[in-house]
C-alpha cells in the first residue's frame, strides 16, 4: 500500500504566497434609469455594481411585477413607465 506523501514538508507554513492585496480597475458602463427612452445615463457602474443590484432587493418588485404580465404588449408598456 502506498502512503499518502504531504505536498508541503511538516511545519512549513501552509502560505506559499504573501498575503497581498490585489485591487483591479473594473471596466465601467453607463446605467440608465426608467423609462427605457431615457437617453441621458444616470450613473457609470462597473459589472460588479450591476451583479449587486440585480441581485439585491431594490428592484426586486418591479421585476416580479414584470414578469407577472402575460401579454408582451402590456409589458412593453410598463417598461416605458
């Protein structure tokens, strides 16, 4: 039987790499707020930014009342409003 062998000898440290801080500029876009024609941008949020609002709760009836409407015609226009 074969013994399992340690990567790392005993004792050393399980840290190869120092701890550092790694801060990367994230690509930003433009957000724009209801309605869907408005053409002037109301902020510029990075990808992170977006992923924390979709996944957040500010807009979170507004999308449950969305999609609630059957027919694409109402839809359209409640994204208008």
């Amino acid at each position: 039987m074969i013994e399992e062998m340690d990567v790392l000898p005993k004792n050393q440290d399980q840290n190869i790499l120092p701890e550092t801080e790694l801060l990367i500029a994230l690509p930003k876009f433009s957000f724009f707020r209801c309605p869907v024609t408005n053409t002037l941008p109301n902020a510029e949020i990075s990808l992170l930014d977006a992923y924390k609002v979709i996944k957040g709760n500010r807009y979170k009836a507004r999308t449950a009342e969305l999609r609630n409407f059957t027919e694409g015609t109402i839809a359209s226009k409640y994204k208008r409003t």
